[in-house]
C-alpha cells in the first residue's frame, strides 16, 4: 500500500452521527489513526439509522471504515479522566456537542490544551462556539434552511424542500477536515502549536450559497425558487423528454449555447446576436427554454443524450441509486468500492475521494463493531489488565 499522507496522525473522535464523523472519516481515508469513542450499550445512534443488516445500518460501514472503537460513558469522572488520557497523545480532538457540554466534562478547550498544546480541536455546532444562539440544538435542516439553501430550493409557489440527504452535516465535516489540515500545516510545517476550530453547521452551508448575498446587498434582490433552472445562467435546466424521463442540459456557456440551438434545429436562435451573450440569453430565458423542450419531447432520453454528446454539450440523465451502481464511469475511476461489515455483509460504499497521484487513500479496515477495540487501546494507552477489568466493572468502559 501506498504511504499514507496522513499516516502517524493519531485522531481522537468524540462526535457522533454525522458533521464530526464526516470530518472523522475523511481523515481516516488518508491514513489518520481514529479512535472513535462511543457510548456503553448504543455507541453511536448512526448504527440504527435508516436500513439494517443484523441490527447495525448499511450506512455505518461507508462513515465509520478505517476507525477503532471504543467504548466510554463520558459523564462519569472515571470515563472523562481516560477522554483526557488519551487526549494527551493526540494530534486531534473531533466533537460535535452543543456548546458547553465539553467544558461541563472538564475537557473544553483550554482543559485540553493545557494537557497537550499540540492538540488540535475540531468543534462543530450548530451555531458556532459563541453568539447568542451557540446554545440551541443545531441540526442539517435546520443550518439548510439559516443558511439560505432551503428558500431557493423547489419550485416556484410550492413549499421549499430540502436535500435528500443531510447536506449541512457533510458541508461542516468537510470544513471540518480542512480546518484540520491547514492546522496541521501550520503547527508542523510552521513550527505553530495546536488550536481550536469553531465550524458551524450553517456557516458551512452559507459559505456554498454563491451570490445570494452580493446580489441582495448591491440591488436589494432576494433569489427565489426556481426549480430545475439556475436563475441568471442560461440555458440549464431540466427538460421532459418524449418517455417522461428528464434530462439536464447546461448550455450556458457562449459557445456551448450555438452547438445546442444548431443541435436543436434552431439556427435562428443561433445566430441571434441578441443571445450571444448570457445577459441577453437571460432575458429571453422563458423563450429558449420552450425551444429546448419542444425539441427534446419529441425523442427518448438516450437519442438526446447522444445527439447532445455528437455536439458538445454538457448534459446528463438524473442517477437514482441504480444508475450509479449501474454506470461504467463510476466502476472505471474507483469510486464504488466494496466491504464486508462485522456481520459479514458485503456492502458497496462511496470510494476515496479526491484522488492523489502521490499519495491515494485507502480503505484499510472494516467499520468497527461497538467497543471492538477498547482493551486494546486502552492497553496501549498504560492500562494494566486489572484496571481495564475494574473500569468494565463500574460499566465506564465496554
């Protein structure tokens, strides 16, 4: 296996569900040590959300591969002074409890760095560490629809809808990550020491939202819901094709724009010098969309698609599950891989993503099963057999 970029690096997760474990996984794929501190008895409420194998979900084996798993009740003393033990041999710290909570313990920030400056912290919210809402419960949704995603997404005059998926955790674990790296540089490579990151879940959207706010500052102009359209680039949208399936055509780009209209049969359009440009195509949005569909619902998807693929033209189906598993393109760039879960089900999982030439992560280990690795870790943290025995005892560790 190729040296892993992040290998020697020694994270310390205490988040659970999504935005802290995100940040958690991804580290992990490039070669950080995780060690994954659950609670005695549940561990981690993701291993019964949405679909199950033998108790524990499908999900848990893509967020939680490559980690170790231990089992620790952090709200007794015993089990926050092992948290602080581990703690001092870290480089990382993840946790996404609302703010407080940490200090509560005895292990908030400066708890932490007093006991090890090198450490850095990851600590995500919803709200952030400070302001005067850091002590509501933050959930994705919630930092989807602050963040200003949800008021521009549905169609118009229906009620806004959110992402399938949990959008605002993942944008904040991946913030996360990156605020990990560039700490890392910095202690490292500048000779810097640890330091705290304060990401929350709906800064992490609103920093994706694009000129949703430089508009309404310059002209007072707030975006709305514009369904499959992209307001103010033209033409993208979804078009209804002859057999009911929709396809996705970006012909904003200048160039893009005449190699569709000529694709279309629509010369005229063309050659319009009126539409040449995207401003002038804004204008006429209504116009050029009616034209697309018109063609495009006289054909199946697959003869529009290759007759947009012959001319160039940025354009796709919409992939459900299966037309991802499905698809050569995914198979041939790597990023559907397979892993066999503790109970031995075999599972297809998202990949390694980015790809690095030098140095390419890899899926290394299974999702741990509950507490699979705690005499282990903590046998290596000093613990003698008979103190790993009596703390198993009093139910702080399993």
């Amino acid at each position: 296996m190729t040296n892993q970029i992040l290998s020697g690096i020694r994270v310390l997760e205490l988040g659970q569900l999504i935005a802290g474990p995100f940040a958690a996984k991804t580290l992990a794929d490039f070669g950080a040590e995780v060690i994954k501190v659950e609670t005695p008895g549940d561990g981690d409420p993701l291993r019964k959300w949405r679909m199950l194998h033998e108790g524990t979900s499908v999900w848990w084996q893509a967020q939680s591969r490559n980690k170790q798993s231990i089992c620790i009740d952090l709200r007794t003393a015993e089990g926050q002074q092992l948290v602080r033990m581990l703690a001092e041999s870290a480089d990382v710290l993840i946790e996404n409890f609302r703010p407080g909570t940490m200090e509560k313990w005895g292990m908030g920030w400066d708890d932490l760095y007093r006991i090890n400056p090198r450490l850095i912290m990851l600590r995500v919210s919803g709200y952030g560490q400070d302001g005067p809402r850091r002590d509501e419960p933050g959930f994705a949704a919630i930092a989807e629809a602050m963040g200003g995603l949800r008021y521009i997404t549905g169609e118009p005059g229906r009620v806004p809808v959110r992402a399938g998926v949990s959008l605002g955790d993942t944008l904040a674990g991946l913030h996360g990550a990156l605020g990990i790296l560039l700490a890392l540089y910095q202690r490292d490579a500048k000779g810097g020491t640890g330091q705290m990151i304060d990401v929350a879940l709906y800064e992490s959207v609103f920093n994706l939202t694009e000129s949703l706010l430089p508009e309404y500052s310059a002209f007072g102009a707030v975006r709305k819901p514009a369904g499959g359209a992209l307001p103010g680039i033209a033409p993208s949208n979804a078009y209804r094709c002859q057999d009911g399936e929709y396809v996705l055509i970006a012909g904003n780009g200048d160039s893009i724009f005449k190699r569709l209209m000529q694709a279309i049969g629509r010369a005229d359009l063309a050659d319009d010098p009126g539409l040449a440009k995207n401003d002038g195509r804004v204008g006429r949005v209504a116009e050029l969309d009616a034209a697309i569909e018109t063609w495009t619902g006289t054909l199946p998807i697959d003869a529009v698609l290759a007759d947009l693929k012959q001319a160039g033209v940025p354009s796709g189906r919409i992939y459900s599950a299966k037309d991802i598993a499905e698809d050569e393109h995914y198979r041939a760039r790597g990023v559907i891989e397979k892993v066999r879960s503790a109970e031995g089900l075999e599972v297809e999982v998202p990949g390694i993503m980015p790809k690095l030439s030098g140095n390419p992560g890899a899926i290394r280990e299974r999702a741990p099963a509950l507490g699979e690795h705690t005499e282990q870790i903590l046998a290596t943290a000093g613990l003698s057999t008979a103190e790993i025995a009596a703390l198993k005892e009093k139910g702080v560790v399993s």
